[in-house]
C-alpha cells in the first residue's frame, strides 16, 4: 500500500508553515494566506541536487574567524551607473539578485539592456520563460541594443537551464521570470510556493558554485510586495525593486536588501523610445516648479542611500465642510502628519481641527525619513496662514512630541547639496548647522518649532 504523501500548510505571505490549515497566520497575522503543499522531493530531483547543500553552495571545512580572507570581493559593471549605485558598486560574481516591480515598470528592459553591454566582453546568458525570444529580438531591435554577442535561451525547466549553463559557462544568467520556472520532481504547478522556493535555491546554488552573477525576476502582489514564499527575500544576496512614479515617466530603482551594499538605496530612470536612461542629476526632474511661488510649497532634502535628493512638499490647508475634518497624504504617512499636526496645536499655538488637510510630495516618490517632518509642518502653516514660502528656501529637521527639533543624519551633506542648486536660505535643525559659513547661503539653525516658525 503507497504511503500517503507528507502535506503542510504554508503562508503565503510570510512563508510561516503548519501542520493544520488556520484561517489567520500566527506569525504575520494576515487572513486566508495557508496554502498546502506536499513535503518532500522524488528520487530523481534529490539525486540530481545531491551535489548541492544549502543556500550557499557546497559544505566546507571548519575555519577561524581570523583565517578568512576578508578582501573585497572583485566587481564588473553593469555599463548603467544608476544601476551600479543601487548595487553597491557592481555585478559581485556568485551573488544572487532578485528584481521585481509591476508589470510594464521595465524589468525585462533594464536587464536586457544590461546583458547586451556586459555580452560585448564576457559571456551572458538570458533566459525567458514567458516572451518568445523573437518578442526580445523585436525589443532589442528598437531599442537599438548589440545583439551580435548575446546568447538567448527560451526555456521553463531548471534542470535543463543548469545543464545548458554548465556547457556555456555565462558570467552572467537572467532568469525571466522565476514564478514560470519548475524543477522535476516537486510535486506543485510552476508559481506554487514549493516551485518558486526549490527552483530560486536550484539556481541560487549553482550560481555560487560556479562563480555566476545570477539575476532573477519576480512578479510582485498588488500591495507591492513580492509574490512568492518569503523564503524567496532571504535566499537571495540582493533585492531589489522598480516601481513607477505618479506620472509614469520616471522609473526608481531601490535596494530593500544588499549584503554587498547600501540598503535603500536609489537609482532614478525615466523610460524612452530608447529604453530606460538614467537620471545623473534626479533632484532636478522633482524641482520643477511653477515660475510664481504659492503658499504652501517648500523644498525638503532627503537622505536615499548615499546622495541627497531635494523634493517638493506641496500642502493644502482649507475650511472643511464636514463634522470630521480629513487628513489626505500622498508620498508621507498619514499617522506621522497626524501627529505632526497635533505638535503644531500644542506647541506652535495653531489649531487646524476644523480645517482639511492635504499633504503631497511632488513627483511621485514616497518619503519614508523623518527629515521632511519640519517641511512638512513649514508647508501647511504657510498654506493655513497664505504666507508665500520663497523659492530658495529649504528645510529638513526631526520634529519631537515636545516640540524640539532633533537633528537628522547627513545634515551638513544636504545643506552642501541644496546650496548647489542655487538656495540661499536653509531652516535646519541647530545640531546639523555647520560651524563654518556655506558660501551665499543662510543657515538657520533651530531648536524648537516656534523658532523654526519665526525664522519663516
């Protein structure tokens, strides 16, 4: 009598297993996310990974801390700067790196404009699962890429993608997209969590033995977040993730993990007939702003990575016509403005409780610092009291519940920044002031909220 095959119960929003399907995850607390899936693999599939073990490749031999060679392990650029930022500095040969973003964002475009460059002095290997190779051609062709050296692979199985890599030998492996692929002998449909989570560590392993640079695409769900097991983010070296801004010229490219490199940081792309080209300069595309200054618009410097980056926050402040005044944000936490507004009341001696609120960051990128709280709060006094802000002012700070402004990281760094754009006067928190004068610029540095207020 066949022996009934092994299940468990899988979230598949956090990976948390089961032996009983639960209506609500105990880990992520999220509802209806169990899936079953069966455990174990057939003969065949862990004869074929018998070479293998674990996510970093082959057992090793015991070694000293202080016997590990610890010198930085050797680079190639992608030939996309922007790109080369958000990883760190470069391609890190056996490093894993996973990309996802929605459908469009142009996934498959930056990596196919990066495998044509690096094609040119190494070999490359692109492996689609779901365009027909003649589909990329036709995309190669339009965007006027060098096709002569780039080696294409249309394919759906592991097993037959590592045994071609063994033969050719790539530097370089796209895998487009990792939801289509499946490895023989996991019983579940390709997309499943069991496929998804045995396939990335097939590759992933193969990867790190031979010394390959692996790139993998992933699908994301409609909260943004990467569909799949979440055994996905932590096999990988790097993720990384592409999403549009409002207006849906601009592409940002962000690292939400790197074990070669900055965390958060940000490459900015706009999308063209030519591809996706890189933004040198990204503060400029968020300082377009209207010749005539308003009330209610103030520049805020943000910290993304290892640059600064100058934003507009824009707020409208207006009588509301409801017994529950509403607070709208877009690009800013609501709750943080909420708050924020509360401070103002107690300690700036403004009330806004029978007055809506809007709050919005010019150009579609989501602030996640706290270094735009006194901007923010500048931005809807100015708008609450119609005072004009002048375009050359700038403002960044930490606003506290007792209403003191606490310095934030990288200050004298954003300061540098905002006086090469041509700003003449800076509101900041008192600690970031630098010592010495910045040259045609005046640096305000406060303490607390009614100080910032007076220096407006």
């Amino acid at each position: 009598m066949a022996k009934k095959a092994k299940t468990a119960f899988v979230c598949t929003e956090c990976g948390s297993e089961s032996s009983k399907w639960q209506g609500q995850c105990p880990d992520c607390k999220a509802w209806n996310t169990f899936t079953e899936i069966k455990l174990g693999a057939s003969p065949a599939s862990r004869s074929a990974s018998a070479n293998f073990s674990g996510f970093a490749g082959s057992r090793t031999d015991i070694t000293l801390l202080k016997d590990v060679d610890v010198s930085e392990a050797p680079r190639f650029s992608s030939g996309i700067s922007e790109l080369d930022r958000v990883l760190g500095g470069g391609f890190v040969p056996g490093s894993a790196v996973l990309i996802g973003g929605h459908p469009g964002a142009g996934k498959s475009t930056i990596l196919l404009q990066t495998l044509c460059h690096i094609a040119q002095t190494q070999p490359a290997l692109y492996v689609s699962g779901e365009e027909s190779l003649q589909q990329i051609a036709a995309r190669a062709e339009r965007l006027d890429l060098p096709k002569h050296q780039l080696k294409m692979l249309a394919e759906t199985s592991v097993d037959q993608i590592v045994e071609v890599a063994k033969q050719e030998k790539p530097s370089i492996i796209v895998i487009d997209s990792i939801q289509v692929m499946f490895l023989e002998g996991v019983d579940s449909a390709p997309g499943g969590i069991s496929q998804v989570r045995e396939s990335a560590s097939f590759l992933t392993r193969f990867a790190k033995q031979t010394n390959t640079v692996l790139l993998i695409v992933g699908h994301v769900t409609k909260d943004n977040s990467l569909a799949g097991p979440m055994t996905l983010s932590h096999i990988i070296d790097t993720q990384l993730m592409l999403s549009n801004t409002d207006d849906s010229r601009f592409r940002i490219l962000r690292a939400t993990k790197n074990r070669f490199g900055q965390v958060n940081e940000l490459g900015i792309f706009a999308m063209t007939e030519k591809g996706m080209r890189e933004i040198k300069n990204p503060s400029a595309i968020f300082l377009s702003r209207s010749e005539q200054p308003a009330p209610g618009s103030i520049i805020n410097v943000l910290w993304e990575g290892t640059r600064p980056l100058l934003v507009e926050i824009q707020a409208l402040v207006v009588e509301s016509q409801l017994g529950n005044p509403r607070r709208v944000t877009v690009g800013l936490d609501q709750n943080r403005i909420a708050m924020l507004l509360a401070v103002l009341t107690r300690h700036g001696g403004i009330f806004t409780s029978d007055q809506d609120v809007f709050v919005n960051v010019v150009g579609g990128v989501r602030v996640t610092e706290t270094s735009a709280d006194l901007a923010s709060i500048l931005a809807m006094v100015s708008s609450l009291k119609d005072q004009i802000i002048p375009h050359n002012v700038v403002a960044f700070g930490e606003v506290g519940l007792s209403g003191e402004i606490r310095p934030v990281s990288s200050g004298q760094e954003r300061i540098y920044e905002a006086a090469k754009h041509g700003f003449k006067k800076a509101i900041v928190p008192a600690a970031n002031a630098p010592k010495n004068a910045v040259a045609d610029m005046e640096v305000i540095g406060v303490k607390t909220l009614a100080e910032a207020l007076d220096a407006l």
